[in-house]
C-alpha cells in the first residue's frame, strides 16, 4: 500500500472526508506493477453538491481575507510541498509510472505555481479611468470569479491541481477539483497540505470518481461559475456544452499535435537533444510534446543517426528504479493507440530506425520508437500520439515545413531549431500556436502563459494571464464628487441628455 512508502502517511487522506458523502470506492494501480495503492472513495453526484456547498460556504471568509493574508497561506502551501516533496514524488511516481527524477521535478514545477501566485495575489490591481465631468469618476475593481471547478490530467496529476488551485486561491476564489480517476492520490496529497498551511476548509476540495458523473455534476451546477479542465480536445467539447447550460467561464487546456521543426542550418546536436527532452519526457505522454518532427532535407540524415543513437540510450522500467529514462504507459488503450500508431505507418511505407514494440519488461512498457518515411497523410502525424514514437518527415524547405507545422486542427506549441534569427522570426510568426520554442525543447514555467489556439482550447494558465481567468471585472461609476464645479457635459455627451 502507498502509505507504507510516504514519511507522513496521513498525507494521502480527504481533506473533505467530515462533509462530502462518499458511495463505495475504487482502486488506485501502480502502472508498472499493477500493484493496488490504494482505495478512494466514489464521489457521487450528492458528494459533488456537498463539495459545492463547502466551497460556497468557505467563499465570503476566504475572498474577505486580505491579498495578503491570501498570500500568506500560499507561501505555506509552497513550503510544505517543497518540505514533503520526497512523499509527494513518490505518490506520484506510484500512480503514474513516471521515473522518480522527473516526478521530482514535477513537484517542484507544481509548488512554482503556488510561489508565484502568492506574489501575484498582491498585484490585482483594478484601475482608475479619466473623465470628462469634473464630478465623476471612472474605478474599475478586480474580484473573485467565484466557486471554480479544476478537472485535472493523469499526466500531471501534481502540477495541474496547482497551475489551476493555486490562481483560483490567490484571486479569492474556492475550487473544487476532481483529479483523473486512475491517479487522485497526488491531488488528495496536495489538499491536505493546503489544509495545514492554512487554507479554511472546504475551499479547496478533492472529490474522486467517475470522470463523467463528476464533470456532469460540476458543469450544471450554477454556483460554479468557472470551469479550468485539462484533458483531451474530445471530452473539452463535451464539457463546453454541458458548461452551456449554466454559462460557465472556461479555461481549456486541450490536446496538441506540435510539429518540431529542424531547418538546414540548425545546431543538430542541439536540436537532437531538444527533440529527446521534448518528446521523450514522461513518455511522450505530454500535451506539449514533439508530436511530428519536420526535418529539412540537407540535414536530416545527421538529425536521424543522432536522434536514434540518444533513444537507444534511454531506459525502460519502472520508475523507482535509479537510472530509469521512461516508465510505463499509463494504460492498456494508450499503449494500443501507440501501436496502431506505428502498425497505420509502416503499413503506409515508414521505417523503423529503434524499437517500434512493446518494451521486454512487458505491460505497458513501451521501446522508445523513431520512424522515418513518415508523410502528414499518416494517424501518427494527424493524431496526438502521447506516447515514446518520434515520427520524422522529411522536408524541402521552410515554405513546406511551416505548411506542414500548421496543417492540423491542434494549435498548442510548437518548437523550431535554426541558427539564424531571420528565420526564427519569420517561423514564430507563421506558426498558428500559443506557444513556441526556439532551439529548446522545454516550454513549461509556472512565469509563462500556457495554452493554445484551435482545437488546442483557451485561456491561459501560469503567468499574470493565469489569474486573470479567475478574476471579474467590474466597473463603478461614481457621481457627485464635486456638486459646485461638476458640470453634467460628459455625462450629456455620451447620454444626449
Ligand atoms: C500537459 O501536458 O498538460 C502539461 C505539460 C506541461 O505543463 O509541461
């Protein structure tokens, strides 16, 4: 069981266990093992209106406190996950098969999130606008959404409860999250933190169960006035139209498709590493992944040998292990999408380079996978893989390159290696995505706005743009501020009065 791993086993516990009604429970799986964790319970949809109502209730004193006093708590929240992120790491790296490594650095990425909006609690700032009547004036003030949902990813079962909790808090807002069923434990983890840093109860509440029941529950209940969900384009757009009914403000982080750009001039064995850190991380199981390597002619043979030679180098196991590269997939389906991936390409006439199979150590371990031959007709360049296969197509020229690049439905991130900064800017223009590096394969920061056009979804997380998603505007007009002097001539001009 997971407790016996964690320094503090009464981490991984509900926060909301004493208001929010549970029906049965259900197992958490160690994909690499497929070793039972942990049981939690099944939120119904009573449980989901019980969360609500606690968030509701925790609201007003929660929103009254002070940006400070806001922040405050924050800052503890940040401490005690980088004071526990040794448990939190290997929760997570339990439930989702990352290696320990990377799910370390996830934990550092998910407490970033929760420094930077404690500082940016404190810069809210509304705005005074200049009149034409010497009697009024114009003051635009900043306040809490109200009770947000957060819907958070398998694949980043730490840093997507803070990327979303953390703004929503910081702005006044409570949230009421429902991490993916098959890893809650990182979220309930990370609740219980917040609890201890001080955050009142009931506004930030984990509920676990059935991904549907859930987001049904969440979507139609009008007391929720925001909705942040990141996951697949598909279940965004089920979730859009449930949120119509109550017209929730949406944030969606959807899937991607990035195209990797080498062009002729570029620093090959830097964009080999890019490539590597780019795709290969987590498994390839990243929305921001390298989904299609677009290579330009001249140098894409030097590109291919260099890229084959570093994925031969990765390696496979369970996460636990010291010197492990790649965990599992996280499931069955994902590890038969990337074969049917690879099987639909080499049946079009791609090759090969490395691996191409299910991994020796079996279940869902996967070899890390390069294919060359690849053409944009193929599901391996038309889908999002999310998982180890790096698929390369071979191009002329810069025209064809960014024409491929933007040939999809998905406009998330997308990366480019040159040396020449003509060309750099020429390309970023050109690219119809949110995000893109430039001779790095890494885009993530918590200082950073994160999202995309297109079928990709809206609205941003991280940055100053991410609290804003959890911020109203409103707009107060004051009169009468100097009786003698003040004439009604702006007032007139805008009414005709
Ligand atoms: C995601 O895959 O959804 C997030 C990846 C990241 O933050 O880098």
């Amino acid at each position: 069981m997971i407790e016996t791993m964690l320094t503090d086993p009464s981490l991984v516990r509900r926060a909301d266990a004493d208001r929010v009604p549970e029906e049965g429970g259900t197992s958490v799986v160690n994909p690499s093992t497929g070793e039972v964790l942990a049981r939690v319970p099944v939120i119904g949809a009573d449980g989901v209106r019980a969360a609500v109502d606690a968030a509701e209730d925790a609201l007003g004193p929660w929103s009254r406190r002070t940006a400070h006093e806001r922040a405050e708590v924050l800052r503890r929240w940040n401490t005690l996950i980088l004071e526990n992120r040794d448990d939190l790491a290997r929760t997570l790296t339990a439930e989702q098969g990352k290696p320990l490594r990377e799910a370390l650095g996830e934990i550092t990425y998910a407490a970033s999130f929760v420094a930077w909006y404690a500082e940016e609690a404190l810069r809210t700032y509304g705005e005074v606008i200049p009149t034409y009547d010497r009697d009024r004036r114009m003051v635009v003030v900043r306040e809490p959404v109200g009770v947000c949902a957060a819907i958070t990813p398998w694949n980043f079962p730490s840093a997507m409860v803070t990327r979303k909790a953390a703004p929503a808090l910081a702005a006044g807002c409570t949230v009421v999250a429902k991490p993916a069923p098959g890893t809650p434990l990182s979220a309930l983890a990370l609740a219980e933190l917040a609890l201890r840093a001080g955050l009142p109860s009931g506004a930030l509440s984990v509920v676990t169960g059935d991904a549907e029941t859930i987001g049904l529950a969440l979507t139609s209940d009008p007391r929720v006035r925001k909705l942040s969900f990141t996951g697949s384009t598909a279940v965004g757009r089920i979730l859009m139209r449930q949120a119509s009914a109550t017209l929730q403000r949406l944030s969606l982080e959807l899937g991607g498709n990035a195209p990797f750009l080498v062009l002729d001039d570029a620093d090959v064995d830097a964009a080999v590493l890019g490539c590597v850190e780019s795709k290969f991380r987590n498994s390839g199981q990243t929305c921001v992944c390298a989904n299609r390597i677009i290579v330009q002619r001249p140098v894409a043979e030097r590109f291919q040998a260099g890229l084959v030679a570093a994925v031969e180098r990765l390696r496979v196991g369970d996460g636990f292990e010291a010197g492990v590269d790649q965990g599992p997939l996280i499931d069955e389906a994902a590890a038969r999408k990337v074969e049917r991936h690879i099987g639909d390409a080499v049946a079009g006439g791609a090759v090969v380079l490395t691996g191409g199979r299910r991994h020796r150590l079996g279940g869902t371990f996967f070899e890390p996978t390069v294919i060359t031959g690849v053409t944009s007709d193929m599901a391996v360049a038309r889908e999002e893989t999310f998982g180890p296969v790096a698929p390369i197509l071979v191009v002329d020229d810069d025209e064809e390159a960014v024409r491929l690049a933007n040939d999809t439905a998905s406009g998330l991130a997308a990366y480019v290696y040159t040396r020449d900064v003509g060309r750099v800017w020429r390309t970023v223009e050109r690219l119809d995505v949110g995000m893109v590096g430039v001779n790095t394969g890494l885009l993530s920061s918590a200082f950073a706005p994160f999202g995309g056009r297109k079928e990709s979804g809206m609205g941003r997380e991280g940055a100053r743009a991410g609290i804003e998603e959890y911020l109203e505007t409103k707009y107060v007009a004051f009169a009468g501020l100097d009786p003698v002097e003040g004439g009604q001539d702006g007032h007139a001009q805008t009414t005709g009065r």
